[in-house]
C-alpha cells in the first residue's frame, strides 16, 4: 500500500520527483515525564499526529505540504535531573535547522513551517538568525497554542493535565495508563509576583514545581475531548499552511 503523500518518510523517490510541493512543515516536540500516566514521547506523538491531518486537510484544498520527520528532542534544561528526558540546547537547535533549512532550500521549496509541539521550545531567536542566510521563507506555529482550540476545556493544564491527556486517549489510548495511576498535577507557583503575573519571566525547574512532573489535573479528560481539540487545531493549522503556501515571499505586506 503506498504510503501518504504529503509524509516525506513515507513517500517514495518516484512519487516525489513527480510532485509539486508548495512547502515544508517540520514537526518538533520533546523526550521528557509526562505524569505518572503518559508517555515519554507525548509531545512527539501529538506534533507527528497533528502536523500530518492539517497536511492532508491541506491537500483537501490543493495545498501540497510535505510533512518531514519530527525533531524529537527539545529544549529540557530544567528537566535533566529527571531521568529518561533528553535535553537539546537552543544551539544546537539553531545548528539541526540549519542544516534542514539548507536541505529545503536544495529542493527549491521556498517555505517552510516549523510546527512545535513543546513548551519548553521557542525558535523566534533561531529563525531571526537563520532568515538573514536564506531565501525560505520561515515561520513558527505553537500548534497548542491555537486561538479557540481548547475552547472545549474548563482547565485544559499546562502539562500532562486534561487537555494533554484527552488527546493522547484520542490518538494512542494504548499507551495512556489508567488515570487512577496518575497524579493530580498539582503545581507550585512562582513566590515572585512579576512571574506570577506575566510580565517577568524565569524558567522553571520542575523538579520543584510538580511532584509528579504533571501541571494540571488529568482526571476530567476524554478521548472525545482530545478529538475536539485535534479537530479545532488541524483544521486552523491546514488553514495557516494554506496561507502560507499563497503568500508571495516579496510581497507580504499590505
């Protein structure tokens, strides 16, 4: 059975060469504890699943978006004294899309989106640098961070909680513990007001913040929540790869 067409790993080279892409998506996610009930690869599996039906919604439209592996490590600097998380530095963050980007740019695709699916990541810094040394046009998505998706969560969490729990029921219930193994995501806050209230920032060590690595209460969530949320979230994001693939690199403002 041939594999998805808009999946790089599942495309073959005579399929490929035979198609017009418009861009590139790059899923990135995380190697870290989510609760007692979740698995090390949450944020991989959610950004693999997520980036992939917005790509295919896309193609529903005509929008040829190739979909390439996820980056599976993130930036954990204060989760290391967890055991089994897996920590990449911004740098070397900043030095894998380089070179991705230089692989993009040989096949003469002039956009790319790259989709995150972790917290801890954020590329703004990266891709400032990396758009002075070439022609792709970059942009980042916090695809959890879509306006109106969690709109079906009173308390969707930050981490391991509801929302998170809800979706991975969806996609991977076979790999979601029972929820009475799982902690309730109870979490310190920040004795610093300006943190607390936003307009100051630190990271967190989290070892200090959660007894059990979680940051909300996992107990309300359903697969037809996550269902929900997936469904919200894909169908903005193919609407966004849509955008994207329009939009001409040299004339972008109005």
């Amino acid at each position: 059975m041939a594999g998805r067409p808009w999946i790089l790993a599942e495309t073959s080279w005579g399929a490929l060469r035979d198609t017009e892409y418009h861009l590139a998506a790059l899923p990135w996610g995380a190697t870290e504890p989510h609760n007692h009930h979740l698995p090390y690869g949450t944020d991989v599996y959610e950004s693999e699943a997520v980036v992939a039906e917005a790509a295919r919604l896309a193609w529903e439209q005509g929008v040829h978006v190739l979909v390439l592996p996820c980056v599976p490590f993130g930036v954990n600097t204060q989760h290391r004294d967890l055991p089994g998380t897996v920590n990449m530095n911004p740098s070397t963050q900043a030095a894998v899309l380089d070179d991705v980007i230089d692989s993009v740019e040989a096949w003469n695709l002039d956009k790319m989106v790259l989709v995150n699916g972790h917290g801890g990541n954020d590329f703004r810094q990266i891709i400032r640098e990396a758009q002075a040394h070439t022609e792709v046009f970059l942009s980042q998505v916090h695809w959890f961070r879509i306006p109106g998706a969690l709109d079906g969560f009173d308390d969707p969490g930050d981490h391991a909680g509801e929302a998170e729990t809800s979706l991975m029921m969806h996609l991977h219930a076979d790999l979601v513990a029972p929820l009475d193994q799982a902690g309730d995501g109870a979490a310190r806050a920040w004795r610093i007001q300006a943190i607390r209230e936003g307009w100051a920032w630190a990271p967190r060590r989290w070892s200090a913040v959660t007894e059990d690595t979680g940051v909300g209460d996992p107990a309300p969530a359903t697969a037809e929540k996550g269902a929900a949320w997936m469904d919200a979230a894909t169908r903005k994001l193919a609407e966004y790869f849509a955008q994207v693939a329009a939009a001409d690199p040299d004339d972008l403002y109005g």
